[in-house]
C-alpha cells in the first residue's frame, strides 16, 4: 500500500504554505550553493545572475544559501542580485549558520549563541538586508544545549534580524526536542527542515517525514537528483565499464552504481516517456507529490538546468507509475515499524479494528 500523495503543483507561481505557518513559497527553492567560483567549481557571477533573473522572472521567490557557500561569494551575489531586482521583500531569503568559518577560532562555528549571534550579523552584511525570512540552523553539533539554541533563534526573531527558524540535518529525536521545548516555552518554534532526500536516499521515510506531519515542519529535500545520479545520463553502459574495472562509480560523489540502480533509471525513463518528461523531472516530480513536501530545492549551475528543474511541475504520475516506482526504489523501514505494521503488536494494539490513523500514521500504511 502506497502512502498518501498531494498534486504537484503546476507552476513557481504555486505558492505552498511552509509547514505550520503562514508563509508563501515557490514549490522549487533556489538553492544557490553553486553560486561563486572560490571553491573551484560553480557559476560565475554573470551565470549566477542569469539562473537568479531566470528563476525570478519565472515567478519564484523562495532563495536558499549559507554563509559557508564558496566562501561567503553565494550570500554576496544573492544580496547583489535581490538588490538588482529592487523588491527584496518578494523573496523569501533562507540562509545558514553553524559550519566553521575562521580557521584557528573555536567558537566560529556550532549551534551555540555566540556562533548563530556573529553569524547572522556577517549574513545580513553580505545580503543587505536588515532582516533574514529564514534562519536555519545547518548541522546539527551534538553539543550544545536545545535551551541554548531556541532561546537564542528566539532572541533573534524578537530583535527583528529573523521571521523564522529552520533546522538543517539534525536527527529526528532532537528535532522534535527542540520544537517541543518552543512550543512549551511559547517561544518561537521550527516551521521546516532541510535533509538530503531522493529515490535512491529514502532514509527520511523512516522517522524524520512522520515527524514533520505530526509537528507541522516542512520538509525541503536537498540533493533531489542525488548529484545527479538521477539526471538520466548513466545506465548499463556505466555499469559495465564499473564490472569491466574501467569506472569506479558514477555522479559527482563516484557513487556505487548496480544493477538495481540501473534498472530504477530505465523504469523511470519509461515513465518519463510516457509524460514527455526526463528522467530528471520525473526523479523530482515523485518529491513535489510527498505531502510532507512544499519545496523542492534546486541547485542549477546554468538557465538550462534552472529550465530543466521547472519542467518537474505541472504533471502527475499516475497511481500505478507511483508502485511501480515503490518497486524499482523499495525502501526497508526496520525495526520497530516492521513490526508496528506487520507484527502480532499491531493487532494487539488496535483489538484487530481498521481504526482511522492520524496523518503521520497514514505514511506507513499496513500492506
């Protein structure tokens, strides 16, 4: 059994509520982690600006950056190009803290007050702009105290230099914690997280996208195309130049590339025949349609990429394209939801009744 899916919405013009609040986003978020040259890979600033008026002009309004991305290079051209366009207010701005940003100095990264405090004063230099929309807290440090962290983002918000707190790659179990003790303090809780989640990167499934249905977060998937291993361009050619010993793996991250990766591509791209559509934009288009999902982001390097990204709207898989995907990219839920779906507990639990499940039940349905 399938778990619940919402309609994709057609356009950047789509607005989607970001979980449990008020605020409009674009279903594709412009990541723009690719924005600067000072890592030795990414765009320019004059093709950082041609995928930023693209986006723009297409309708969009969600940016996503961070004030580690190429060296803070990401954060200046965002602010310089929100400039250009002179309606910084349109945009919805989401950047970052947490990551080190000086060499030597211990206290210039982690989750802690005086890192978020000096961090967001540097991002809002770099963006220029008085106030960031969303602030998100970018790894989590397993180390500083969860009173610490939302009394500070609540700090923050008071003092008008944030609207909204985010976490970023943080477990399910201190998540939780960390909206729970907001919530409880009437401070100002999550509205969203970010993680790495794709066909082939399911692991979300298990216990962060219940989370987000129950506690009313967002989820934003990053890496959607895995580095693009889910572009399309690699196949059983790949595969056998791997078993030829020519290869060792495929995409930006040389990851390992089986048959059963293989075959997750060619049944994509027999459904993205079937829609007219890459298997790239079918990849994504599974994403928009979780319902624990209002954005996707994007990290297009050129306009191409950026168009290719906005062709994942605007269409819908059919049910029987959703199992047969479920199939080709099956996903093990382990202990204890096995057992909670399938095992001798879960009859005990319900005296054997078919009883309504809440929504974060609903996306582990019993087969």
């Amino acid at each position: 059994m399938l778990p619940p899916t919402q309609r994709v919405p057609a356009s950047l013009t789509d607005y989607q509520l970001l979980g449990d609040s008020g605020l409009r986003v674009s279903p594709l978020c412009l990541g723009t982690m690719n924005f600067g040259t000072a890592w030795g890979t990414g765009a320019d600033k004059a093709d950082s600006k041609k995928v930023f008026d693209g986006y723009a002009e297409a309708g969009g309004n969600f940016i996503d950056t961070a004030d580690l991305y190429t060296d803070g290079e990401s954060e200046t051209f965002v602010g310089e190009f929100m400039k250009d366009h002179g309606n910084r207010d349109h945009f919805v701005l989401a950047t970052k803290y947490t990551l080190q940003r000086r060499e030597g100095d211990p206290n210039a990264c982690g989750n802690h007050r005086k890192s978020m405090m000096t961090a967001v004063e540097a991002s809002l230099k770099r963006l220029q702009t008085d106030c960031i929309d969303l602030y998100w807290l970018h790894i989590w440090d397993f180390t500083t105290p969860t009173d610490e962290v939302i009394r500070a983002f609540d700090d923050l918000v008071r003092a008008g230099k944030i609207h909204y707190v985010a976490i970023s790659d943080t477990p399910a179990w201190k998540v939780a914690e960390l909206h729970t003790y907001a919530k409880c303090h009437a401070l100002s809780r999550p509205i969203a997280i970010q993680l790495e989640y794709s066909l082939i990167t399911r692991d979300v499934e298990r216990d962060l996208a219940p989370m987000c249905t129950d506690l009313g977060l967002g989820l934003l998937p990053w890496s959607p195309l895995k580095g693009g291993v889910l572009s399309g361009k690699y196949g059983r050619e790949e595969l056998e130049a791997i078993q030829n010993g020519d290869k060792e793996g495929v995409g930006k991250r040389n990851m390992k590339w089986n048959e059963q990766r293989v075959e997750l591509i060619e049944g994509l791209q027999k459904i993205a025949d079937d829609h007219g559509k890459s298997v790239a934009q079918v990849a994504m288009n599974w994403l928009l349609a979780r319902p624990y999902v209002p954005s996707v982001i994007i990290g297009p390097r050129t306009h191409a990429h950026l168009e290719s990204s906005i062709g994942s709207l605007g269409f819908d898989l059919t049910y029987e394209q959703f199992a047969a995907i479920e199939k080709l990219a099956p996903l093990a839920l382990g202990f204890p939801h096995d057992f909670l779906r399938q095992g001798p507990g879960r009859n005990f639990a319900t005296a054997g009744l078919d009883l309504p499940k809440r929504p974060y039940g609903q996306l582990h349905p019993a087969d």
